[in-house]
C-alpha cells in the first residue's frame, strides 16, 4: 500500500533568529521557499502605513460594494415578505458577487454584514 505523500506529516527545522527576524532551515529543499519568505517580511517591515499593512493591489469597486448591500438587502426584505425561493436567489447572487471580489480588497469606512 502507497502512502500518501500529501497526507504524511514531515517535520522540518526551522531558525528564527530573534533579532533581524528572519528564518532559516538547514534543508535545501526548502531554501528558496525560506528565501521567498524572508524577502516578502523584508519589504513588509518597509510599509509605511499607519496600520502597518500595505496597501491592497487595486482600488475598491464602490458600485460593486454599494450592489452587493442592495441584494442584501433586497433579499432580506423578501424573506420578510414570505417570498423565500426569491430571497434564497437574490442571497445567492449577493453571494456570488462578493465571492467575487479580489482576494483583499480594502475595507470602505464602515464594515458591513455583506463585506
């Protein structure tokens, strides 16, 4: 019987070094994936943000949030009204578009259920 190489567990040495923060491990394997991992701490200690983050990749589709809350909204309405296979739709469809959205779009001012 094979064993499965995705399902075993490896363990792997890795170093922190408690000053510049950065890691190391002595299998070569994985020295590129650690140098991958150090550059990208590198250039995020650099971010001069007041929250420390970097800023998203692209700027948010107010249209596309502003719909997404509408058909919140809508659909809640219908499922108040009883019409429950219309508001099972439009949740569907508010769904769909905000699964939608980039992997990290930027939050608006204010945080809402549909975000």
């Amino acid at each position: 019987m094979a064993t499965d190489p995705i399902g075993t567990y490896t363990p792997v040495a890795l170093h922190l070094d408690p000053t510049s923060k950065t890691v190391t491990t002595p299998t070569s394997s994985l020295a590129s994936a650690v140098a991958s991992l150090n550059a990208v701490h590198t250039s995020l200690k650099g971010v001069d943000t007041p929250s420390q983050t970097p800023p998203p990749p692209i700027p948010v589709n107010v249209k596309r949030s502003g719909h997404i809350a509408k058909l919140g909204a809508t659909a809640a309405a219908a499922q108040r009204k009883g019409t429950l296979a219309y508001a099972a739709e439009v949740f569907g469809y508010a769904i769909a578009m905000a699964a939608s959205r980039p992997p990290w779009p930027p939050r608006c001012g204010r945080v809402t259920s549909w975000y």
